[in-house]
C-alpha cells in the first residue's frame, strides 16, 4: 500500500481552473452550459462540473461522459496530486454533476 500523502487545496485548484477552461473550450460547440461550478459535490464527494438546473435537452449524456472522461484524464495530468477515479456523470436532485469521483482518500481531523 502507498504511502498517504497531502493535497495542495491550492495546486489541485489551479490545476483544475486550467483543465476546466481547457475542457470546456473543447465542448463548447456539443455542450452549453450557462450556469455551472466547479467543486467537490456530495453525496459522493466528486470533483467536477454541476449544473444547477439542468436543461437536459441541451445536454447529451454521451457527450456529457466524453466531457467527464476529459476532466478525469486531464486534472490527473495536470500534477494536481489527486488520481482520478471513475469518470461519470449523475443526475440528482435537480443536479447534473460531470466528472469523476477520486480514490478513496481519508482526512486526518
């Protein structure tokens, strides 16, 4: 088992302004989203893009899970600390979340 390690709130933040734009530049044309964040969500602590309401008829599930899978491939890369996990998307509560849920980490109190 690898030794833990911290994550730099801030790195992982910038790297993932730089990913987000990137990705989203990319979509644009597939996948307009007007009123987004970007952030870890409950219940299942994911990282990645809410809408908040989604308009699912302008939002193709397929390409919002290319969309997840290129947030997941890029903030990996982008020397965040964090490994990506599953990429996904889950609709919920009004919300639709596009991103990946990281590997189980555990937070010292």
């Amino acid at each position: 088992m690898p030794a833990p390690q911290s994550i730099s709130v801030h790195k992982l933040s910038d790297a993932a302004r730089g990913t987000v734009a990137k990705v989203l530049e990319q979509h644009k044309a597939k996948i307009p989203l007007p009123d987004y964040r970007f952030g870890f969500y409950p219940p299942h602590w994911w990282l990645g893009i809410i809408v908040r309401p989604p308009d699912l008829d302008k939002i193709p599930l397929g390409e919002a899970q290319k969309l997840a899978n290129d947030l997941a491939k890029g903030i990996g890369a982008a020397g965040a600390g964090i490994r990506p996990g599953q990429a996904g998307v889950i609709l919920g509560g009004g919300n639709l979340t596009i991103g990946f849920a990281p590997p189980e980490m555990f937070f010292e109190p």
